[in-house]
C-alpha cells in the first residue's frame, strides 16, 4: 500500500512539473515577443 502511495504521488508529482515547465515556456515565449515587438518601436 505505502509502495503503491509513493508511486502515485511520484507519477503526479512527475505530471504537474511537466505541466509547469510547458506553462513557463509558454509564458517565455509570450514575454520574448512582447519584448521583440516593443524594442523597434522604442528605436522608431
């Protein structure tokens, strides 16, 4: 029962830290265009 608990709570844990980093990624990638967008204006 305990091996099974650890098991489960690994294979979740696992899950929400994959979900995580593709959320992060996704936001990184939203701010760099900002950031790409704003910068030739800024020059203009």
């Amino acid at each position: 029962m305990f091996g099974l608990g650890v098991l489960k709570g690994t294979i979740i844990g696992l899950g929400i830290g994959i979900i995580a980093s593709f959320a992060l990624k996704e936001a990184c990638k939203k701010s760099d265009k900002n950031k790409i967008d704003k910068s030739p204006n800024l020059e203009e």
